[in-house]
C-alpha cells in the first residue's frame, strides 16, 4: 500500500495560553479531495500552514508525513511536493499576470525555455491568455483567484493546499472554480481545500472534517456526517380523504395531519426506506399525490457539532 498523501497525527499547536489544534489526527488518501470545515477562528488555516511548513507545530506533536516525507526530517523534500494558495492572493498587481506566473518559474528554478512552456500553458489552461500582458491589479476577483492558483501549479506540486479559494467571488466565479479543483484531482493531485461555504465542502470533497474548539469533532463523507444528525422524514400529500385515510392505516407510526390530509414518516431518505414506503402503499391499492423527502444537510451538521443554532429554512425536494 502506498503511503496517503497527507497523514498527521496528534497535531498541537498553541499560541500563548491558546490551544489553537488540540491534537488533531489528519489522513488524506492521493488523488482526492479533503475538506476542513470550521466556524472563524478555529484553527483551519493553522493545520495548513503546519502541513505545508508555514508554520512549526508544537513539540508534543505527533510525526507529519506529506507526499511521504516526514516533516521533521525531510521538510524541504516535502516543500518540493506541495503547492499553496493561502486565503489573501500572492499575486503582484504591479506587474502583468504573465510576469507573475514568470517570477514563479525563476523561483522554482525553471530553464528559462521550460519556464516559458510551462507558464504559456498554464495561461491558456485558465483562460488567462486574453489578460496576460495586461497589469494583475486589472484582473477581476475571480481571474486573480484562477492567477493565484496557476501559480501555485508552476512547479507542478502533487498535494495542493488551497486555503479558503472562492471566498469574496461571485457565484458564477465560485461554480469556475470548482470545475478547476476538480481538474487538478481528475490530473493525479490530491487537494486539502478548507471553505466556509458548506455547500463547496458538499460539492467537492471526498471526506470532510469538522474543527471545533481544536478538535475533530467528527469526519467522513458528505453523506455519512448528514447520517449524524436526526430529524430526516418523508412526507406524503393527499388530496383525497378516503385515500389519506387507508394510507394512515397501513403506515403505522406515521404522524397525522388531518387537516392537510398529510403524512410524515422518520426516514434517513435512503432508497430502502422510500421503497418500503410506496411499497406498502402499493399493497393498500393507495397513491399519495405528493411526496416529499427532507434530509439533513450540512448546514445540519456543521451547526449541530459546532454548537449553533440550525436556521428555520425549508430543506424539502419533491421526488
């Protein structure tokens, strides 16, 4: 078995009095997508800059291993093998976009001719070409955030930290730049991606974990963290009486709401459980003219293991 990607183990660090990572454990198999969430504040862009050699973890830290080199012995043969693009931009807006990706190349060493090769394809890769030659304060929010990470591929890295990338960019921005992190997975990288926005961690990622006050407070997938929270149910419109009446009947346990001749049933929203709804349905001879499915989200999740209150807002899709 090869080694992961990232693999970190009883991860600390502290500022002053401030535990800021309380012994965090951290495995990101290669050519996968690995999210961070947590609120403001609790450690997310600490663990990477720990991981991408920013930053020294406490000494009663654990062993870091990133692209198979041990941090404390072979840090600069890790460094070789990681990109990052931090949450405020690294570009230059003094000089153009091509000039920018250039300095990059000069600072991994890059053969002028190879450098050149290398940032020409990086430009047309991003749609940057257009911009090249223009000044990067120019760029819009989002062409400065595809700049930055362009950037951080010249030296063609294996493990990509990207640290909060869509924040500040318009939706439009945001839905281009997954596309983009996707890419970078689909070429063989492997990308630890911390976001506040839980519907990119929901998009993206293979497995999530949740900070909070130093700690994992819980991870897996998408899926398998929704299965942590309770409340997912099924619910069935009628709009005939004698109908919602025999469905009542044979779904035992449902609640009743007479006056809206509905039904509500706990469910996990897995396709089991909805068979054997309409299953025994179908065994009564009865049609429900509407159902409904909610299912916990990761708004559910995040707010639920971080200790928040879980906004009133309508979570239902007609299946």
């Amino acid at each position: 078995m090869t080694d992961p990607a990232i693999a970190a183990y009883g991860l600390r660090k502290s500022y002053g009095d401030r535990t800021v990572l309380d012994g965090i454990d951290l495995t990101v198999p290669e050519g996968t997508i690995f999210s961070l969430l947590g609120p403001n504040g609790a450690g997310k862009t600490t663990a990477v800059k720990i991981l991408s050699t920013l930053v020294s973890p406490d000494p009663d830290s654990g062993p870091i291993r990133i692209g198979g080199h041990d941090l404390a012995t072979h840090a600069q043969d890790a460094r070789a093998a990681i990109g990052v693009t931090g949450q405020f931009s690294a570009v230059d807006g003094l000089i153009t976009g091509e000039e920018n990706m250039l300095l990059m190349a000069d600072l991994h060493h890059l053969p002028r001719a190879e450098g050149q090769r290398v940032v020409a394809g990086l430009l047309e890769r991003f749609d940057l070409t257009a911009a090249a030659g223009k000044p990067a304060s120019t760029y819009s929010g989002g062409m400065k955030r595809r700049l930055d990470i362009a950037m951080t591929l010249v030296g063609g890295p294996r493990i990509i930290f990207l640290d909060e990338p869509t924040t500040g960019l318009d939706p439009r921005s945001r839905h281009t730049m997954w596309g983009i992190i996707r890419e970078l997975v689909t070429d063989g990288a492997t990308v630890f991606l911390t976001t506040q926005y839980l519907e990119e961690a929901d998009e993206l990622a293979d497995r999530i974990a949740v900070l909070h006050d130093g700690r994992i407070a819980a991870e897996g997938t998408a899926g398998e963290l929704k299965r942590l929270v309770p409340g997912g149910h099924v619910r069935l419109r009628f709009t005939d009486p004698a109908a919602y009446r025999s469905a009542a009947a044979v779904l035992d346990g449902a609640a009743r709401d007479d006056e809206a001749l509905a039904l509500r049933l706990p469910s996990d929203g897995g396709q089991r459980d909805l068979r054997s709804v309409l299953d025994r349905l179908d065994a009564a001879g009865v049609e429900a003219d509407e159902l409904t499915v909610h299912t916990p989200d990761l708004d559910d999740v995040f707010f639920t293991l971080t200790g928040g209150v879980v906004p009133d807002r309508p979570k239902e899709n007609v299946r």
